[in-house]
C-alpha cells in the first residue's frame, strides 16, 4: 500500500511549474501528507477497537472460529462432492 508515493493524488491537475524549487519540494510535500492521513487513520483505529486479552482470543478461537472452519470444510466439500 504505497498510496502513489511522491506523485499527487490528483493526476496532472497541479501540473509542473516553471519554479524548480517547488517542482522539488512538493513530491516531498505530498508524501509527508501521505504518511501524516496514515498515520492518523492508523492511531485512531488502534485506538477506538478494543484490546483482547489473550486468553480471550484463545477462547474465542477455540469455541467459535475452530468449529465454524470445520462446517466451512465440511459445507465446502459436500457442495463439490454433490455438483
């Protein structure tokens, strides 16, 4: 996920300009601005889910992931098996 890097997001609209020094420093410009929108968006998804403990994950895992796999494999072969 590079979002595009030094280049803006909007194409060719905000073309070259005749001043090197802008030409230079706005891809750098753009992808601070990248970096800063991830790394809010990131912190503030880190901070508004919850944290599970790890003995809750486990439980979690064991009780309600482990047998919904199964019945996928199961539900899964039965459809080829019966196509």
């Amino acid at each position: 996920m590079f979002l595009g890097g030094w280049t803006s997001p909007f194409g060719d609209l905000i073309g070259p300009f005749d001043n090197p020094v802008i030409n230079a420093v706005l891809p750098l410009f753009w992808f601070v601005g990248k970096v800063f929108c991830f790394l809010c968006l990131y912190v503030w998804v880190r901070g508004t889910l919850p944290r599970f403990r790890y003995d809750q994950l486990m439980n979690f895992g064991w009780r309600y992931l482990l047998p919904l796999a199964i019945l996928n494999i199961v539900g899964t072969s039965l459809w080829l098996a019966y196509r």
